[in-house]
C-alpha cells in the first residue's frame, strides 16, 4: 500500500511538471546564448540535425510564454529568417533548434508583409481547392520542390502576448506558408510531400 501511494505520488509530481513546466536547461541556454540576434539553422546535411528535425514538437504553456526567453527567442528567429543571405517567408522553432510548437510566418496578406509570431498554432480545417507551388526550405539546403497545397486553411493558435485562443481563415500563399511551418512541428518536411524536387 504504501508503495503504491508513493508510486502515486511520484506520478502527481510528474503530472505537475508538465503542466507547469519552463524552459529546458538546453533551451534556456540556446536561448540566452542567441540574446535576440541570428541563431544557427538546424539542416538536413547533418546527421543528428536530420534526426531532430523529424521529432514531435511539445506545446508552449502560458507560464513559458510569458517569460523572458520567449520574447528572445521570437526575436531570433525574425532575425534568422530575415537574415540578408538566405532570407525565408517562415520558420518555425525546430529550425533553430528549440522542440516547441512556435512558427513566424511572414504575412502577404497584410499591408507592409510583416513577420508574425504564432504560438501553438493548428490547422483545423481545409479548404477543398489544391494548387500545386514551389517550395524550398532554410532546413533543406540547395534543394527546391513543387508541392501541392490547400490554398485556404482554417487557423487556430494562442496569442504571443496573452495566450488568448484565437482563428482566422488564411487564404493564398500565407495558407501555404502555415501549411509549410506546421508540418515542421509535426517532424514532417516538404520533401516528403512533393510531387517534384529538383537542385537549386
Ligand atoms: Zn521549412
């Protein structure tokens, strides 16, 4: 009996961890050490970034959103994918190396194209209509492919700033861009979905 309660106990503890859990020690470091400017890109042309590329990213929490690392981490990755050699329309937190569901997306569907921040973000629905487009990706170098996309997607995610839920219906090439993001979150990259790749 009193090994079972302790089992118990241990188990709760567990359980209370996840819920409230921060940042990794890793993370926090990876983190820090980036002090909101240009972080490495994790690619497929190394063998145990090609292997954390294909994990499962985990939520973020409010506690961990509402920390200083986020606001860091958000700003290294605009930096990352705005970086002037190989500038990007997205990324998502697997690419610089962080296992947790957070993409920047650049909005062309918005005046002024800005970079948005979206925070445990789920596509809920697709729209019927597929276009087939060209994608390449900062994690797959020297490669481009042509993959086929719903061209509307319903979206849901958690507000960067107060983790409120939100949704919106994302049409055209930003539909494609979250589309693209998301996947990288569930350890799927574009390559698996094209039709047709080719070198760049
Ligand atoms: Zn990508």
């Amino acid at each position: 009996m009193k090994k079972a309660l302790a089992i118990c106990s241990v188990i709760s503890a567990l359980l209370l961890t996840s819920c409230t859990q921060g940042w990794t020690q890793a993370e926090s470091e990876l983190i820090t050490a980036a002090a909101y400017s240009r972080m490495r890109v994790v690619t497929t042309a190394n063998p145990s970034d090609s292997l954390f590329l294909r994990e499962k990213c985990a939520p973020l929490t409010k506690k961990e959103i509402m920390s200083p690392e986020f606001g860091m981490l958000a700003a290294s990755m605009i930096e990352t994918v705005n970086d002037e050699y190989h500038a990007g329309v997205g990324i998502a937190a697997p690419q610089v190396g962080i296992g947790r569901r957070m993409v920047v997306v650049q909005r062309f569907d918005k005046a002024g194209r800005p970079f948005e921040v979206y925070v445990n973000p789920e596509i809920t629905a697709y729209g019927e209509e597929r276009a087939l487009g060209g994608e390449g990706c900062l994690s797959v170098p020297d490669m481009r492919g042509k993959v086929e996309r719903a061209t509307s997607i319903e979206l849901s995610w958690r507000d960067a700033v107060t983790f409120e839920p939100r949704h919106e219906r994302i049409e055209g090439f930003t539909a494609v861009i979250f589309q693209h993001e998301i996947d990288h979150l569930d350890g799927t990259l574009y390559i698996d979905r094209a039709s047709e790749l080719f070198a760049r």
